[in-house]
C-alpha cells in the first residue's frame, strides 16, 4: 500500500483509513471507510458511497476539504455534464 493522496495527519480525529474518494467514468465518488467519526458532506453524513461534485464540503474529521477542479478541462467537463442533464 502507497502513501496516501491527502494526508489529514494532524488532525487527530482522522482515522489512517478514514475515506477514499475515486474518479469512475468521469464522475467522483466519496466513501467512508469505517471510520469512527464518520464523513459528512455538505452537512450530511455518508451512509453509503455517494456521489461529490466540484465546490462541495467535505468533512473528515475536523479537517473541512472541497472538491476543487485542477485544471479549468475538468470544470468545462463538469458544465457539459449540467447542460445535458441527467
């Protein structure tokens, strides 16, 4: 196992295996791994793997992160996405 992507270490609340976000078809996705303290999003605790979009609030620990675009192809990728609908 890998070093993490985002290591939240000095927040002592975070577990070591706390959450993982992954990228499935052009869509990200948060889970929580069986943490202690759970994860909220946007105010909301995760009961199941659940859908994050780019702005969104997340909560491990007290360690608050967003979902952010790194480049500005994501974020013209996301708009496509909101014209077409669902």
């Amino acid at each position: 196992m890998g070093m993490p992507d985002l290591n939240l270490q000095p927040d002592k609340n975070v577990s070591r295996r706390h959450a993982q976000v992954t990228l499935e078809s052009g869509v990200y996705w948060i889970e929580d791994l069986g943490s202690r303290l759970g994860v909220l999003v946007n105010g909301l605790r995760l009961k199941a793997k659940r859908q994050i979009k780019f702005g969104d609030r997340i909560l491990i620990g007290r360690t608050e992160v967003k979902l952010v675009p790194s480049d500005s192809s994501e974020l013209v990728a996301e708009e496509d996405k909101k014209k077409a609908g669902p």
